[in-house]
C-alpha cells in the first residue's frame, strides 16, 4: 500500500498532472507523469483513475489495488517530486497482474527514470 505522502489526494493536483504531464498508452492504461517545483524534497505521489466502464465497484476495487501494488514496488525507481496519474482503461479488467506491472514499469521508466 501507498503511504499517505506518496498518493495524490486534491482533484486540482489531478487535473495539472493530466493536462501538464507527459502521456504514456498501453493496452490496459494511460499514465500520465508530471514533476513538481519542490522535486529535490518532495516524495513521488501516485493517483488513480478507474471509472465506471472498467466494471462494478468489485472490479474497479481490484484493479485499483493491483494498480497501486505496482506503484508501491516501482516506487524507489521514480524520481523525488515526480506526480504520476494512472488511468485505468476497460481493459485492466480482465489483465493480469503481470500485464500492469510491465505497462507500468514500461511507463515510469519511459517517462519518469
């Protein structure tokens, strides 16, 4: 599980990330990666988005379990003040762990590394 210090918690931090960060597609996600002015303090801080199209709130749980599992173990490979946004495509429902954990690293190391 993510600490507090490393999730992203206001809708306004979302929506700079997404608008602002660097784009990165897969299969099963987008993410999006964005770095903050206090990046030599500041942990990273990941956020996800999994909207009603991947499934029932069961399905969408799990995935963002999975999801945030990923970003737990990636998390010494991200730069300090890194903002990383996942959004989850209808996808991710039906993929296996394994799949996420390779999207993503795939992703972070693209964009974040």
């Amino acid at each position: 599980m993510l600490a507090r210090p490393n999730r992203l918690t206001r809708g306004a931090d979302y929506k700079a990330v997404v608008r602002r960060g660097r784009r990165c597609a897969a299969a099963h996600t987008v993410s999006y990666v964005s770095a903050r002015a206090e990046a030599a303090t500041a942990p990273p801080r990941f956020g996800f988005i999994v909207s009603k199209q991947v499934g029932t709130a069961v399905v969408r749980n799990t995935v963002r379990r999975r999801l945030k599992a990923v970003c737990a173990e990636a998390l010494d490979s991200v730069r300090p003040g890194t903002d990383v946004v996942i959004r989850a495509l209808p996808s991710s429902a039906t993929a296996a762990y394994s799949e996420l954990r390779a999207e993503i690293s795939r992703c972070l190391a693209r964009s974040a590394a």
